[in-house]
C-alpha cells in the first residue's frame, strides 16, 4: 500500500508500506480522506520529541473497515466510520470517568500509532466510531477538530455569555461555532486574515479587526469585557489580548500552541481575578456530541474544505505553512 511519511521537518515523502493486519480487538481502516491538523503542521514545520520520524500522521480520518481481527465481529467488515484517534488504557480513573484525554498512559492514532495518511492503517475496534452515510467524507474528517471545540464550549460557555475568540483557523471558527450552539449571546472574532473571518461570520460570529482589536472588544461590551476568551492561536501577544479583553471575573481558556511558552501579565490575572484554563483534546461525550452535531448538519462548511491526492502531500503541507490561501486540507488516497 501507500503512506504518507514524515521523514523530518519540512519533508514528507510519499511510500510503499506493508499492508497492516489487525491483531485481537482491533480493526484495518480503508481511508477515505484524512485532514490535516495544525498539529500536524506543527511536526511538519519543526522537529517536535511528540513526533519522532519515520512517522505516518493523519488523525481527523475517515473511512472503512475493510478487515477485522480476532473478537470483533465480521459484521463490521463494511462500516463507514470516523477515526477517535486517542487510544487510553480504558481502565484507570480518568478513562472510567470518560475524560480518556487524561489518561496517562494514552496514545494518539497519527502521532504514537500510525495514522490515517495511508490507504489502510490498523487501530483498536472502539477507535473506528460509525457515522451517519449521509455526511460526506469531507464534513466527516470535521468531527475530531469539532470535538475540541465542543470539549471548551460545555465546559465554559454560559448562557447569554459574550465571547471572544483569538484565532480564526480551523480551530477556531469551530470555537467561534460551538460557543453559540452552547448559548452564546454574541461570539466576537479577530484573525490577521480577512477570508478567515469571512468563514466565522458564516457560523455567526461577529468579527472584529484591526492590529489591536482590544478597543472594539471592549466598545462592543460597553467598557466590560467579554465573559470569555477562547484563544485558539496560543502566543505570547495573544495571551496579553485575552486578559486585556476578559471582564473582571471574567473566564479564559487557552487551546491554541503558537509557541511553548512565553510571559504572562499575572498583575492582570490578579488584578481581574481572571481564570485561565488550559484545554486538551476531548473526552468521550464531547465526541459522541460532535458525532451527533456533524450528522445533524450543524456545520457549514461551504468554503473551507480543499481537496488532494495523498501523493501531493508534501505540497500540500508545504502550501498550508506558506500561507497559500488554505483552509482545511484533506488527503484522499
């Protein structure tokens, strides 16, 4: 078969690869389109100890099963499903009580295990979710990025609350998305990139632009602040934004990794008595809820999505890092 490989930052290389055989309990997935994730940019751009190469990246995957191994049913030979590429022990406090984004011992499908950037992989039988036939492979490769945000939204969007999300990538135009499902009054966004919050807009969201975007934040609010800031771009400048556009009182959640790390104003923590949360991933229901949401149309994802082999993977990892006016790439074998 083939597989897209990482062979180091900057170099993806297109391969043969041994066919996978699924060992007990576990599944072969024929994939049908694989996004790619900003985290996969983040590999690609620079050398990262979370992604050691050769790897086979791709975790927003979907396909279908085409073998299966000892202890799973023949009858899922066929199933259309969605890769839920965290593989967690299944066993210890945080996997018993759904939160499997905290389980020590968890691996991620595309980063720990092979991944969906090959026309077949193997994975545990529970790591291939079915979905809807309706939903189309494109809209389905959205449902891992859409569990992220619905994983922020249920636990930090109030009713009527006013938001503010930094960031309009993928990632965060779902933010901007969820955060209304989950009862928003008004979700505010700012992005450098014009054609970006074109796509927020279409989900609802109001924009707001400028280099500093801070005054219009607070002029939208009426000098207050908003309720809570979603930063989905993760940089020193976007983390001092945030706190200067939080109300007193008023909630942040951090989930974009721009940079590793940075300085942080704690006179303004203090002083707003502002709480800052990090976020990671997602946990069992935020999935079942972003399955559901995905199947019921909630998206609109009309603009977003460009299509291309798997052989021009390295062009089309190199063309998202350049800038070159994409969205949301996915793979197709």
């Amino acid at each position: 078969m083939k597989a897209l490989v990482y062979l180091g930052p900057g170099r993806m290389e297109l391969q043969d690869a041994p066919d996978p055989a699924p060992g007990p309990g576990e599944v072969v997935i024929a994939s049908r389109a694989s996004a790619i994730c900003g985290s996969d940019l983040h590999g690609f751009r620079e050398a990262s100890p979370r992604r050691i190469p050769p790897l086979v990246m791709g975790h927003e995957t979907v396909g279908e099963i085409a073998e299966v191994g000892d202890g799973v049913a023949d009858s899922r030979i066929g199933e259309r499903v969605v890769l839920k590429p965290i593989v967690s022990c299944g066993t210890c406090a945080s996997c018993l009580e759904g939160a499997i984004n905290h389980c020590a011992s968890g691996r991620l499908v595309g980063r720990d295990l092979p991944g969906g950037f090959a026309e077949r992989f193997a994975v545990p039988a529970s790591a291939a979710v079915p979905i809807d036939t309706e939903v189309t492979d494109e809209v389905a490769t959205l449902t891992e990025p859409l569990a992220n945000a619905v994983h922020v939204a249920a636990r930090a969007v109030r009713e009527g609350d006013r938001v503010f999300v930094i960031g309009a990538g993928p990632i965060g135009v779902l933010m901007a998305k969820a955060a209304l499902l989950y009862g928003a009054s008004r979700v505010l966004v700012t992005d450098p990139v014009a054609a970006r919050l074109r796509l927020a807009e279409a989900q609802g969201a109001e924009t707001v632009t400028g280099e500093d975007p801070v005054p219009a934040v607070l002029d939208a609010t009426d000098g207050e602040g908003v309720d809570l800031v979603i930063d989905a771009a993760g940089f020193e400048a976007t983390w001092a934004m945030g706190l200067k556009a939080v109300r007193t009182g008023g909630r942040i959640h951090e989930v974009g990794l721009g940079a590793g790390s940075g300085t942080v104003d704690f006179f303004a923590v203090l002083g707003k008595e502002a709480t800052i949360t990090g976020s990671y991933a997602w946990g069992d229901d935020d999935f079942a809820r972003a399955i559901e949401l995905v199947s019921q149309g909630a998206l609109d994802s009309t603009g977003w999505i460009t299509t291309m082999p798997l052989a021009d993977g390295q062009r089309a990892f190199q063309e998202l890092v350049d800038g070159a006016g994409r969205f949301k790439v996915v793979l197709v074998p």
